[in-house]
C-alpha cells in the first residue's frame, strides 16, 4: 500500500518531472537509469497473458456453457442464438472467441449480482 505521504509528493510535483514531452514516468526513470541498463528503463510495455482460454476449457467451461441461458438473455439484453453461436465456435475450436467471450461472461457475473 502507498504511504498517503508519498502520494501527496508525488502530487505536487511539477508536471515536467512526471512527463518529459511523450515521455510518461520521467523522473521514475531518470532514476532507474541509475541502478539499471538504459534499454531495460525505456523498453517497452509487456503485458501479461491471462489464460482464458485454459479456463473456457476447465474452470469455466461450464459457466462459458450456461451463458446462452444466462440473465443478460432472459432479460433481452443479448441475442441467445448470437451467444450460442460464439460459444459453440469457440468451443469446437473453429474460431477463437475469447475476446468477445470474456467480456460477456464478467458481464453476466456482474448483471446477476447487482441487478438480477
């Protein structure tokens, strides 16, 4: 957890000091370059990967299968055969539907907890 003080400072400081023209995090690596290789500093971003489509076959696979019949359906929100449809494609491995699959299904577990 970040101390409240640290969080005050670093408020205060001159927006120069956070961004050096398209430069975000100046001062954060004007230090690292200190302590660590230049090229390590200034890289690019890396994400990191989410194994969904691991959990669409084990965790969550039969979640990811009542989503069709789920409360963003019966309350006419989505379309069951469009569902059905990314479901079925997604699980026969015809097509690889996760990144219209995982936003569904946070979105159902959202809907069913605070609305349905």
């Amino acid at each position: 957890m970040l101390d409240y003080e640290l969080v005050d400072w670093v408020i205060k400081l001159p927006a120069g000091l956070k961004m050096n023209g398209l430069t975000t995090k100046y001062l954060f690596k004007k230090l690292g370059e200190q302590i660590l290789p230049k090229q390590i500093v200034h890289r690019r971003k890396k994400g990191f990967g989410i194994p969904i489509s691991r959990w669409f076959t084990r965790e969550l696979k039969e979640p990811l299968q009542n989503l069709p019949g789920g409360c963003l359906i019966k309350d006419g929100l989505f379309s069951s055969p469009y569902i059905e449809k990314l479901v079925s494609e997604h699980l026969a491995k015809k097509k690889d539907r996760r990144k219209q699959l995982w936003p569904l299904m946070v979105l159902e577990l959202w809907y069913r907890r605070y609305i349905g």
